[in-house]
C-alpha cells in the first residue's frame, strides 16, 4: 500500500491524495447514513487519463476503487470497501460543449446536476431529469445510479437523456460509447449498460446529454384530500384521461405537518394527503389541462384544489415537495429513506401496507414519493444509536420489501441497489437473470476490483 500511495502522489500530487483520518472521514459513508467504511485513502482525478492511471496501478496492486461524487446517494453505492481507495470526481467540473443545433451537453462526470440544468436553461433549452439531490449530486452520480426525480412521470429518467459516454474500464481503458446521433444502432447498447451500474463495470468520466426545447407554459395546483385511497383514485383518473402531468407527487400527513413546520408554505395541515401537480408545455395545452385536473380532483373528493398564481408561489410549493426529507429528519437523529416502485393501482394498498408495518414494529414511518409513476418513499425516523430500534428497522425493512414485491413492484424505482438492498436482488429478478448480472460483472472487472460487494456478492471463480 506504502508503494501505491507514493505511485499516487507523485502523478497527481500530495493535495489530491488523502489519507490522514479527519480528512478521509466524510468519505466514509454517503446519504445512506448508517452504513459507513473507511477508505485507506481518497484520490481526486482531475482527468479521465488520471482515473486510467488510478485504475491500472490499483489493479497492479489488487486494490478495490469505489468511485464517488458528491456521496448524496441513498442505497450505500460509494461506501468504501475496507482496504480500499475512493475514487472521487467532483474536480472534473467542466461543462465542454453545449450544441444548441443538435440539441446537447457533453459535461465531465463532477458537473454539479442543477449547473447542467442552468447552462441548458440559459440557451432556452431544458434538461427534465430532477433528483431531489440536484442542487449538490454530480451528473456522473446520477448516470450511475440511474437517477430519477419530480419530473419522471413525464420525462423519465437520467438514462433517457444520455446518449453518449467516456467510460474508463477497470483495465484503464478508455471507451467512448454513443454519440449525438438521433438514430444509431451499430452493435450492442453497451451506453445503457453502464448507466445504473453503480461504478461496478467502470468509471463514467464524460457524458453527452440530450437536451429538449423549454416548455413554454407551467401550471402548478395543489390539490387536498381527507384520505390517500381518494388521492390514489384522482391520480388514477388524471392517468386514465390521457393526461400526463410533468409532476404529480404527494405527501401523507406526517409529511405534510413537518414539511410545514420546516418549509411554511401553507400547507393544509388537516389534509389526510396532498398532492403536487404541474402541467407544462403550450400555454393553451396547460390551461385546458388545469381545468381538467382541477375537475378531476373534486370528482374525486378533493376539499380544495389550489392553483399558484405567480412563479414564486409555483417555487414554493415545489421546494414543499422537495423539502420532505430535511423535514422529516429533523424529528428523530437518523432518517432512512427507502425507495420503492409498484403499479399505480397498487399505491393506495401499498400505502396502508406500510402504516400497518409501522404499527407492527412499533416505527415512525413517513411516506412521500411520486405518485404518478408508482415511486414511494417511505421514510422510517429511528435513532441508529438504539440496537433493538433499529433490529426492528431491518424487520420492517424487509416487510416493504416483501409487500413490494407481492404486488409486482420493485425494490429500487430511482435509488440503486447499492449496499442496502443487494440481500433482496434476486428475489426480484429469479436465479437465471441473477445470475446474468455476475457474469456481466466477470466479464468487464474479472479481478473483481471495481465497487465490489454492490448490488450482489460476486461469486468466487
């Protein structure tokens, strides 16, 4: 290790390799919070040369890289492996290129997400995908992770907006996959195949984005129901008139009181649940919309449907939204958002699945999430210094995973597998499909060396 880290600090200098342990500390866990590892050291790379070089000697030297951003992921993905480097990239910060005739943005992989939606908007052009995290996670983070958002139901994910990469494999190789071509089909989509891998096939070190024209109007309502089964039918209704909302979130009343209590923007604290809803494109599209929604929502029992009347009411009603887990976690000393996806006509059921398992294990448990694509996020508020608690976190844990699953969800809709839920992978997906990650695994890291233990336990060979 003595001749590895002297390897590193002669190419990259002493102030880009860390070791001394008050320095490493704060990358030894991410949003996850209670699952922590600390790294023999933290490299920053300020080029996709430099990630070659750390790769080639760390696998000279049969050293595991975890990759990292800004470490706002929510699943355990950047956790450091003991004996391990962290690979950090939030020093390759540079938009290169923004193509307003083809409609792109090619950024280095620690580009801050809300820089790439600003350079976007300052051309009059949008980038959709909006994780909660946005105002810190990098972009590289958010490919790795597949990040979802607000704006998914209409949008989708960060995968459908990337349509190149530079990606460094684990032999420090460097692959540009992709391109600014509408249309390409030549050889397998190796592109998708790295997006949502977690830094477990390799180091994502430039992205190209597809960018889309500004939507010229926006809408946003608020919508107030005594009972969630009365939101879910709403929401159900919105769907099932051919409207797609680009937002459609909500909140249960826990979240509602605290969001309030943090955030004071109006929020009806006697409401059994609340639902955010904006409508964007032409601005004869997103009035008739309104009306229809609004129409919707009191067919469906909502007590009052709020529309915002100027941009600063629309921003804050959104940053309502967006503030439920800095609200939530003010209450107890450790906050576990979980992350999980069913079919729309399952929400209303799922949700009082979880406020029955919170009963049974005796847990507060909030639950917020994006209604309109199934997308739930129930927030359990524990104090992690508390053993039996927490025993009863991991039971009730595994409960949402099981109802989950029952009612043909998935585990993960936006977080990642990571650390937290690699134990439930292949319930979900069946010994065959299982088993076809780790070979994916073998093939593109046979030594094992990249974020190991994420996502599945590689198989010995």
């Amino acid at each position: 290790m003595e001749t590895l880290l002297s390897s590193l600090i002669t190419r990259l200098g002493t102030h880009n390799v860390l070791t001394a342990p008050e320095d490493i500390l704060p990358y030894g866990f991410d949003g996850t919070a209670v699952l922590k590892q600390r790294p023999v050291a933290v490299v920053f790379a300020r080029d996709a040369q430099e990630v070659s070089f750390v790769l080639k000697l760390a696998r000279s030297h049969r050293v595991p890289v975890v990759t990292r951003g800004s470490g706002t992921g929510l699943s355990g993905g950047s956790v450091p492996v003991a004996g391990g480097l962290v690979l950090c990239l939030v020093k390759m910060d540079r938009i290169l290129e923004l193509d307003a005739k083809n409609l792109t943005l090619r950024a280095e992989a620690g580009v801050i997400t809300q820089q790439v939606y600003d350079a976007a908007d300052a051309a009059g052009l949008f980038y959709p995908p909006d994780p909660g995290s946005m105002k810190i996670s990098t972009i590289g983070g958010n490919v790795a992770e597949n990040s979802g958002g607000l704006r998914g139901l209409k949008y989708g994910v960060t995968r459908d907006y990337v349509i190149g990469m530079e990606v460094v494999l684990a032999d420090g190789s460097l692959c540009w996959l992709g391109g600014k071509c509408v249309k390409d089909v030549a050889g397998y989509n190796l592109r998708d195949l790295f997006i949502g891998s977690e830094g477990t096939l390799g180091v994502v070190t430039q992205v190209l984005l597809k960018l889309l024209p500004k939507p010229a109007a926006r809408q946003t309502l608020l919508a107030t129901f005594a009972q969630m089964d009365a939101a879910a039918e709403a929401v159900s209704s919105i769907i099932a008139a051919r409207i797609i909302p680009c937002t459609l979130e909500f909140l249960d009343r826990k979240t509602i009181h605290c969001v309030e209590d943090f955030a004071k923007v109006g929020l009806p604290r006697d409401a059994g649940a609340i639902l955010l809803i904006e409508t964007d494109g032409h601005p004869a599209a997103v009035a008739d919309e309104a009306v229809r929604i609004e129409a919707l929502c009191h067919a469906h029992g909502a007590s009052s449907v709020r529309r915002a009347t100027t941009a600063a009411e629309a921003a804050a009603l959104a940053t309502a939204r967006r503030s439920a887990f800095s609200a939530l976690a003010r209450l107890r000393p450790t906050t576990i958002l979980e992350d999980v996806t069913v079919p729309r006509s399952e929400l209303a059921g799922m949700i009082r699945a979880v406020e029955g398992i919170a009963l049974k294990h005796n847990l507060n448990i909030a639950t917020f999430g994006h209604f309109g694509d199934g997308n739930l996020h129930p927030t359990i508020l524990t104090d992690e210094r508390d053993t039996a608690e927490m025993h009863r976190v991991e039971l009730a844990f595994a409960d949402i995973v099981d109802e989950t699953l029952k009612r043909g969800g998935t585990l993960t809709g936006e977080h990642g597998v990571g650390l937290a839920k690699k134990a439930f992978l292949r319930r979900q997906l069946g010994d065959a499909s299982y088993d076809l990650l780790r070979l994916v695994k073998r093939a593109l890291d046979p030594d094992g060396l990249l974020n190991p233990g994420k996502i599945f336990d590689q198989a010995a060979r």
